[in-house]
C-alpha cells in the first residue's frame, strides 16, 4: 500500500473535507488495469489521508532518468512501447470518464512487475474533472514548476484541464521514452534543455529519426517502429489542441508497436 497524507489549511477545514470526500468518491469509481487503484481513505480532524495500490517498480521517471552508476537495467525498446500502450489506454479510460490529468508526467506512471514485463498504472494523484480550472494562484504556480516541460501551453495560458491537454503531455512523455531525454533538464546546456525545443526540427527529418532514439538502445529497434512512434508523439505535440490527435488513435497507433498485455500481471489482487 502507498499511503497519500493531506492536511487541511485551519481556515478552510470545512470546504477541504467536502472537497476531499468529492475526490474520494471520483477516485473510488474509477477501476482499470492501467490505474493505480484506491484502497481506501482516512479523515481525522485536518488529516486527509488516501490510501493507493503500492507500486514497487516505481515511476517510469526513475527507469528513464536513473543515475547511470545505479542499477537499473535499461528499458528496452519493446518494453517502452508497451509502457506507452497501456498508459494511453489508461487515458483513453479516463477521457471516457470525463476525467483528465492536469499535466501527466513520467513520474506519475507507475510500473509494477508482471512475470517480468513492466506493466503501467497511471497514478491517480493529479486526476481532475475535464473542464476543471486551476484557480488557487499559489496551487497553479507550484503546479507550473513541478510539471514544467510537460504542461501544455493552453493550460499554461487558461488553467483549464482538458483532454487535449493530457494527450500533449503524453507526447512529450512519449518522446522521453523514445530518446529518455528529460522533458526539461536544467543543468543541461541551453539549446539542449528543453526537449520539445530539441526534438521538433529533428522531427521535420526523417534521416534525422534515429539521431532522436536513446543510445543505450544501440540501434535495436525495427526502424518503421521508431519513425511510427515519433509520428504518434508529432501528432500529439501539435501547438494547437484542435490539431492533436484524440487519445483513441493514439491508442490504435500504438497498440500495432506493442505486445498484447491489456491483462492485469497475474497475482494482483488490489
């Protein structure tokens, strides 16, 4: 089990626990193989506390951006696709829900071993109701550094959380699993910090693709999987959200790069 501690600001104690009983009852209805499941809650005085299915692979962020002197084996390609497969399933779940991410990042994937492959659960920390605002100005400022290099730019500008808004994110999520650059790397040099900086004039290029695919990959991958990938992750990144793809045919795209592991990993009872 992961346990979630929240405490309520004194002030307004009365307003949290009916917007904390609010997420508990959106969070308890949502059940998918590609979520990280709710457990259950506990409410005492100021204390909210929500309890989550227990991850034990950690995030994805930790698999693509581990220090290299540790040891985590690298992901390969096909464990890649079948990480992004089931997270776009896991979104195309909560779309149908009316329920989107405000930004979706690497950390919030979840991965949990199955007989040996890395199967992907979207946590549930950063869910909302589409349509929903950001409106606390200290909430949106934190929330615009945690996720910065990943936050689509309608977001950025209206605080409004949308599906065409979680489906940017997944592109630049996308592009982190096909190169595992960061999304926005501070300490890198400049031209090199921001990923979608980086990668969309090598995305106008076809002979440039393979640049753009990881290193440690060392080439083993079939060539029109990685060019497929990069025009899912294209589609996705468009500056206008009328132009991205909707997450169903990210899902279809996908689904032909990946393995069929819609299943549960055998033994998970939560």
């Amino acid at each position: 089990m992961k346990l979630q501690h929240l405490v309520d600001r004194p002030e307004s104690t009365e307003q949290r626990s009916s917007e904390f009983l609010a997420r508990v009852l959106m969070l308890n209805a949502l059940r998918h193989p590609n979520l990280v499941n709710l457990i259950g809650f506990c409410a005492d005085g100021s204390h909210r506390i929500l309890v989550h299915q227990y991850m034990p692979l950690g995030s994805l962020e930790d698999h693509l951006h581990a220090d290299p002197s540790a040891d985590k084996a690298r992901l390969d390609w096909s464990t890649r696709m079948n990480i992004a497969a089931g997270v776009a399933r896991g979104l195309e779940y909560l779309h149908d829900k009316g329920v989107a991410y405000r930004c979706l990042t690497s950390s919030d994937i979840l991965l949990q071993d199955g007989d040996g492959y890395h199967y992907p659960k979207l946590s549930q920390y950063g869910l909302a109701k589409v349509g929903q605002f950001i409106e606390d100005p200290g909430e949106a400022r934190r929330f615009a550094r945690t996720t910065f290099g990943t936050l689509a730019p309608d977001t950025m500008i209206t605080g409004k959380v949308s599906m065409a808004a979680d489906v940017y994110s997944f592109g630049i999520v996308l592009l982190e699993m096909i190169t595992e650059r960061m999304a926005f790397n501070h300490s890198a040099a400049e031209e090199d910090r921001s990923l979608l900086g980086w990668a969309r004039p090598l995305l106008q290029d076809r002979a440039e693709f393979r640049r753009m695919a990881d290193p440690a990959l060392q080439g083993r991958y079939p060539s029109m999987d990685l060019e497929e990938a990069l025009a899912v992750a294209s589609m996705c990144i468009q500056q206008d959200p009328a132009m991205r793809s909707p997450i169903s045919a990210v899902v279809t795209a996908l689904a032909r790069l990946a393995y069929d592991q819609a299943q549960e990993p055998h033994g998970d009872l939560s």
